[in-house]
C-alpha cells in the first residue's frame, strides 16, 4: 500500500513526551493506545504507555488485597453478557469518582511532577477531569488531549467536560457536534475520518486469500461470518453457533478459554473455527465475508474497514455509549441490526443473498484515523 500524504506529515519537536493513558476496561482502550504508539514510534516523538491504575494505585494494593483489577468486574460482566444494568452503574462509578476526585488530582499531579510529559493523550473515559486538572497544576505548559475511543459521547462527564482546557479529538461528526453543543470551543474539537485501527489493518498480507480459507477448512465459495464480542467473548456467542450449524463461521473467544472450549465441542455441519486471543484480528477477518457482534465502537470499525458488511442487535441490553452506533450502521446502510440474536439466521440469509450490495456500501467508509491523530497531536505542540 502506497504512503499517504497523511502519513508523510512532520511528527511532534524530536523533545516531544507524550504519555498515552489507557485501561483494560474492554479491550478498544489499549488497543487504541497501543496502535497510536506503534505509528508514532521512530517519528521522534518519545511516547510511553501509561495505565491508570499505574498512577492511582502504584503499589497494586487493591489488586493484592481483593485479588483481582478493577476493570476485572467490567469485563467479567461483558463476557456473560451482564450488561443491562450499565446505565446505572455508569451513574454509580461517576459519583464514586466525583468523591474521589481532590484525592486523585492529588496522586495524580506527583505522578505527572515526576513523569514531566509535554503532553498527555487520554485514551479512557471518566477520568478525563481529573487528569487535566492535575496535570494543569503539574505542569501548566503540558497539553491535555482526549481522543474518543467511541463513536459518540454519553453526557454528562463521559468523555467530554467543556470547561477543561483540553483539545478533544472525535472519530465522527456526531461526536464533535456533541462536543461542539457541549460548549467546546470549536478551535478545540478536531475530526479524524473514524476510530483508531491498528496498523495491522492497513498492512495486509499478500498471500492468497482462497488458500488461507482452504488451510482452515472453508472449502468452495460459500460466506464465512466471524463472530466476535470483544476481547473477552461472550455466551450469547454458543446461541450464534447453535443457530447457524450450517454457516461456516470464525469464533472469536478472546482471553475466554471457557467459551472457546464449549464452541469446539459444538456438533455443526459447516466448519467452525474457533479462535482464542490473537493480536491480528485483521489476518482473520480478511478470510470473512461479513461480521456478527456487538455494536461496540472498534470491532465494528475494524469488520467495515475490512470490507464486512454487519450483523448487531440494539436492545435494552446495548451499553448505553454504543447505541448510536447502531444508528451509524443503519443510516450508513452497513449491515442489519436486530432486536435479539434470536432472528441472526434470517439477518445472516439476508446479508448473504444481498452480499455484493451490502460489501459496496461498506467499502464506501474509508478510516485513516490512526494516521490523523498523530498528525493532530504535532500540530498541537507547535
């Protein structure tokens, strides 16, 4: 693939230190982060990785004492599909983190003293408040940046606080409308063409897509789906498999061992490949033809880049900062989306009787955003 104009423009000053704050709460955070660093590596910018809970919890203490992270709950809660209850659980962490707030700004501002970066990019939610502010006190000539890592905001105090001297970097135009209509100043709010994809994804192999599908079993021209839910997986996955015996399929599991076990003892007519974590999701949904998930903001990203036309559900079960998403698939004419998995047999008989129609108007939405951003954040050091 040829270098873009894009990808050419000049990095940050060769003294730019840039600290990615990230957490494990689902798997698009660090991802985005990681991707981030991998294009911004050998450009003179000096960027580390920095978890949260690294600068709050240095000693592990919560860890140690109860056995488990905090992001912990939250993924296990997405693996067995416990999702119903987020809203309210949102409403409930917001307040635990208003309460904590003066005690965080405190262990925060020590941190960036002694970290000393010319810039922070936050990557998380939440917490965005508190780490502009301390590192205001910390360091007042230090740039604060939040790059949305969803395709829209959930106000109040998600992602984007108005007041914060902060520069906000959206993945849609709805976004930074929202931001926009927040009260940022528009100087402030910048637009990338999507979500941050890793590398990988623009860095396609060359070898025979037929031969690889033919290596895992995927014989002849019928549709392969790949099935995902974060990095984690998901239970409802098994009604997925169950229902689509005779579709060939690839199980995307995650770090969730226990599902992937229970998909490989499935009984199917077409062949079901299961696949654990891996780190090239790219390399697998190049042998797809279409996807079935949820609507979060990366995997979504990441199907329709590749040119997979969807398959999600939008009910009251969604997490409440991926349901526009549902939107942008349906406005976009990108897939279907359902009310349940219930009806995937009928949604997947509809992508795949329509699949040329529905691959065009994927292949319309073209994503170069983790090569923008950079180009964004040199342009904020100047």
């Amino acid at each position: 693939m040829a270098t873009s104009e894009l990808e050419k423009a000049p990095p940050g000053s060769a003294t730019t230190r840039v600290d990615l704050i990230y957490f494990n709460a689902g798997g698009g955070h660090r991802a985005a982060a990681t991707a981030l660093q991998q294009v911004m590596h050998g450009q003179a910018w000096q960027v580390r990785l920095v978890h949260l809970f690294d600068i709050l919890d240095p000693s592990r203490l919560f860890a140690r004492t109860l056995g488990f992270q905090p992001e912990d709950l939250y993924n296990r809660q997405l693996a067995i599909g416990m999702t119903l209850g987020m809203s309210l659980e949102l409403k409930l962490l917001q307040m635990l983190i208003k309460m904590g707030h003066q005690a965080m700004v405190k262990r925060m501002q020590a941190y960036w003293l002694d970290a000393q970066p010319d810039m922070v990019v936050s990557v998380i939610p939440n917490f965005n408040r508190a780490l502009c502010e301390s590192l205001r006190l910390a360091l007042p000539s230090a740039s604060y940046v939040t790059v949305l890592t969803d395709m829209a905001d959930h106000p109040p105090a998600f992602w984007v606080e108005p007041d914060l001297p902060q520069q906000v970097v959206c993945g849609t135009h709805y976004a930074a409308q929202q931001a926009i209509a927040a009260g940022c100043s528009a100087q402030r709010v910048h637009q990338t063409s999507g979500m941050i994809l890793s590398p990988r994804f623009y860095a396609l192999s060359a070898s025979d897509r037929w031969a690889e599908r033919f290596r895992h079993g995927f014989v002849g021209k019928q549709a392969v789906g790949l099935v995902m839910f974060g990095g984690y997986g998901s239970d409802v996955m098994k009604t997925i498999a169950t229902r689509l015996v005779d579709t060939p399929l690839i199980l995307v599991c995650g770090k969730n061992a226990a599902l992937a076990q229970s998909l490989r003892a499935m009984t199917t007519q077409a062949p079901h490949v299961v696949v654990e974590f891996t780190d090239d999701m790219a390399y697998w949904m190049r042998l797809a033809d279409f996807f079935i998930g949820k609507p979060g903001p990366a995997s979504l990203s990441e199907a329709v880049h590749m040119g997979l036309p969807v398959v999600i559900t939008c009910n009251a079960w969604t997490m409440p900062q991926e349901r526009w998403n549902t939107q942008w698939v349906r406005n976009n004419g990108l897939g279907v989306v359902l009310k349940s998995f219930r009806s995937v047999r009928s949604a997947v008989h509809d992508i795949v009787s329509h699949l040329s129609t529905w691959q065009k108007n994927v292949r319309q939405v073209q994503n170069r955003a983790v090569f923008e951003v950079p180009q964004l954040l040199a342009k904020m050091t100047i």
